[in-house]
C-alpha cells in the first residue's frame, strides 16, 4: 500500500485546484450563488456565442400563448440574466418548489414554482474553451398543464439558433 500512495502523491501536488468559480458541475449550491448574486451573470455569458433564450408559455393574458427565441449577446445578455435570476430564479429557489439538478445528459438546473399558470426554467450550461461553465440556453415553459407539443415547439425554437454566434 505503501509504494501505492508515493505514487500519488506527486499527481496530487500538482493538480490544478478547481475554483469555486468555475465549478465542473452544476448543483444546486451553485445556482444558489447566482440567485444570491455572488456570481456575476456576465461571468455566465460566452462573448462568442451568448445565451439563447427560448420562451414557450400560456396563460389567462392575451395573447394567450407565448412563442419566442432570441440570441442575448454581450452587456444585453448580462443584463438580462440578472433580470432573469432576480424576477425567475431568486423566488423559485426560495420556494424550492420545482427546484433540481442534473449533469447527464447536460448539465442543467430547472427552476419554478408550481402552480396553474405558473413558469419554470430550465438553465442548460456547457463548458467553454477555458473549461468554466457557462449558460447556453434558458427555457421557460409552463410548470403544469404543458401542452402536448411543447418538447417539439422548445426544439424548433431552439434549432432556428443552432450554431449561432454573437456579432
């Protein structure tokens, strides 16, 4: 056992630590950070290919179904992932409601409260180059009742996006 453990040591001493920054995986102690604030939403944001946000929702108001996708790039992505953390993220995790994460297939957290009428979004991260993660896309659908096209309808939205960089 002896020699098993010099051998490690060296691997060890070298390692590179992980920062609390930049963690490997999503959890829920990480989106408790963004909601609290600790992590700047610009810290979130690849300046090469933004964030998609895809919106698929019904309700009472007209018009009564909410279809859109659109590609947030640079200071107007941050600026709307903090509008988007402080308005969705921050109550939702509170009420801990709907409130899970996972890293397989992808790593994402959904988030939302339940409820007729009410929302959840899920945030799908990726690595970037330099290896920390960052937010690819956020889909907001209905929390219950969602129609029985919605995986089709968030796929298409999302598909129209596929590959698309910031200018």
């Amino acid at each position: 056992m002896r020699p098993f453990v010099l051998l490690l040591l060296p691997a060890l001493a070298f390692a590179a630590p992980v920062s609390p920054a930049a963690p490997a995986m999503v959890t829920k102690a990480f989106m408790r950070e963004i909601a609290a604030g600790r992590v700047k939403p610009s810290d979130l944001v690849d300046p090469d290919t933004g964030v998609l946000h895809v919106i698929y929702t019904s309700s009472e108001r007209e018009p009564p179904e909410t279809r859109s996708a659109r590609r947030l790039c640079g200071d107007k992505a941050a600026r709307a992932l903090a509008t988007i953390f402080r308005s969705d993220l921050r109550p939702a995790i509170e009420a801990d409601e709907l409130f899970s994460c996972k890293n397989r297939p992808r790593p994402s957290c959904v988030a939302g409260l339940a409820g007729e009428w009410m929302t959840k979004t899920e945030y799908v991260f990726r690595s970037s180059a330099d290896g920390k993660l960052v937010l690819d896309t956020i889909i907001k659908t209905n929390s219950v009742y969602n129609p029985e096209d919605e995986a089709r309808v968030v796929a298409r939205l999302r598909a129209k996006y596929l590959g698309g960089l910031c200018d």
